[in-house]
C-alpha cells in the first residue's frame, strides 16, 4: 500500500486498477525484479530503470501504454485498458458477445471441431499466428476469435456454418449484422485478404432487425444445455503491469522506511510501557 500510493504515476495506475478491477487483472512489478524477469517484458525502457505500464497476455507481445506528454491520467489509462482488454484470440461466447460487437470491428472467427483436434488446433494456431505477425494492413482490420462448432452448431447455422465443413473460418461483422463465409477459399491470411479487398460477397445474417444483438443473446442461452448467465467462472486472459521508475522507487522506499520506522517507534514505547509495569509490580 505504501508503494502503490508512494507518487502520482502510482497512484493513478491504483486508482485505475480499483475503478476497472470488475474488467480486467492488475499487477505491479516489485523493485526486486530481475533484469532476466524484465526482459520478459520487452521493455521499452531498455531495463535501465524507466517506468512503464503494459498489458501481457501468454504467447502474445505487450502492449505499453504511452501516456500523453509523459504526464500519466486516469482518463487517458482507463482508456488504454479498455482498448486493449481482448485477448488475441478470444474464446467467443455470450458471456462477451456483446462486448466484441460493442468494438465495431469485424471479428474472424475460427469454429472447431472438437471430433478433429488436430484439424481445429491448426486453424486456430494459424489464426493466431496471423493475428500476431500478418500484414498490418490486413491484420489491423479484424478481431480474432474461436467457437466450439459442435456446442454452438444452431447459432453457427444462421451463417451458413455446416457441420460437414469443420473446422472454418469466417468473419462476422457484428455492429453491421453482416458476415462473410466461403468455405473453397482455405487458408487464414489467404482468406481475410479476400474478405478485405471485396473478393467475398458479404451476406445478411437472417432477421437483421433492431435488437439483432439481443436476438443473437438469446439464441445463444437457448442452445446452451446450462446458460453460462446462471454459473459465471473467471479466466484470467491478460494482465496489466506496472513496473515504477527509479524515481517512484526511490519514494516507495522512503514511504516503506517511514512506516517501518513508525512501527518500531510504537513497539518501542509499548515495550517501554510494559518494561515501567513490570518496575511497579516488583516494587
């Protein structure tokens, strides 16, 4: 507690953690930290001691927060968490159905087959690695996601989603009620450079209408044999760090010798108090 109030760049990664910590995980790296555990990191500090924050996320590369005139706010970094609390490929459900349209970007989604393991894994990790590392021009205009396609094959239906065709690949666009399937056209990069440049005719999800989110919820819990709404569990998918600059350290010690010193005055004079009891009872 004292170092996470000991300057202002701390206090206001706290404040943000407290505000926003029903949405996403918080951490804070201790001075103690290893420059091999910082290299982890990749920070852009070079180690040298500069503060930074960042999102990190398993097999992924952080995303660090870059505050405006290197004068860090709440508004500016409850910002940054908000934009970045996705994973690079999400586990697509109604828990965050709403949330991922809410993005108003299209969303490629990769649905399984959980009777071809190898198959769906394969689609799902070259997904991954293009969502990671594909051409930033193409790249940059998705979200990335995964669906079971046995679990959830009534919803996938509505998108022309066909059992015998699993695993797939296609992309939703959830804020315009439209999608893209083409299940000749194989290949991850292959498939998304086609959706980009106009190359796959976009359909209309059937019943498009106003509420088209609400509907979708609701086919959703329906084919679900226990609605996710009744048990909710936790996954932790990314986390945002802050690591304190030589300067935030540099207080945080002061903050911690002050308390430390605070504490051993007290038990001084209460082991001083005790020592002039013991004094009176002999006497």
């Amino acid at each position: 507690e004292e170092i996470s109030q000991s300057t202002t760049y701390l206090q206001v990664f706290q404040q943000v953690a407290r505000k926003l910590q029903a949405e996403a995980t918080f951490g804070l790296l201790g001075p103690d930290a290893a420059k091999v555990d910082l290299a982890k990191f990749a920070s852009p500090s070079e180690n040298g001691g500069g503060k930074f924050i960042t999102k990190l996320e398993r097999d992924a590369d952080g995303k660090f927060f870059s505050a405006p005139n290197e004068e860090v706010n709440s508004v500016d970094l409850i910002s940054f968490v908000r934009e970045h609390n996705v994973a690079l490929v999400t586990e697509l459900g109604p828990h965050n159905f709403r949330s991922m349209g809410d993005r108003r970007m299209p969303v490629a989604i990769a649905v399984r087959d959980p009777d071809d393991a190898a198959k769906s894994d394969a689609l799902v990790a070259d997904l991954r690695q293009f969502a990671k590392n594909g051409e930033p021009a193409i790249r940059n205009r998705y979200l990335y996601a995964k669906m079971d396609g046995k679990r959830w094959g009534t919803f996938l239906s509505q998108f022309s989603i066909e059992q015998s065709n699993l695993p797939e690949l296609f992309v939703l666009d959830i804020a315009n009620k439209k999608y893209f399937e083409n299940s000749t056209i194989v290949g991850v990069e292959k498939f998304l450079t086609a959706v980009a440049k106009g190359e796959i005719e976009e359909r209309e999800q059937e019943g498009g209408s106003p509420g088209f989110l609400k509907k979708i919820e609701q086919v959703f819990v329906k084919h679900t044999a226990l609605s996710v709404f009744g048990i909710v569990s936790l996954i932790i998918l990314s986390l945002f760090l802050v690591l304190p600059g030589a300067e935030d350290l540099e207080a945080a010690t002061s903050a911690v010798a002050a308390a430390t010193a605070s504490n051993t005055s007290g038990v001084e004079m209460e082991n001083s108090k005790d020592e002039k009891d013991e004094s009176k009872k002999d006497k």
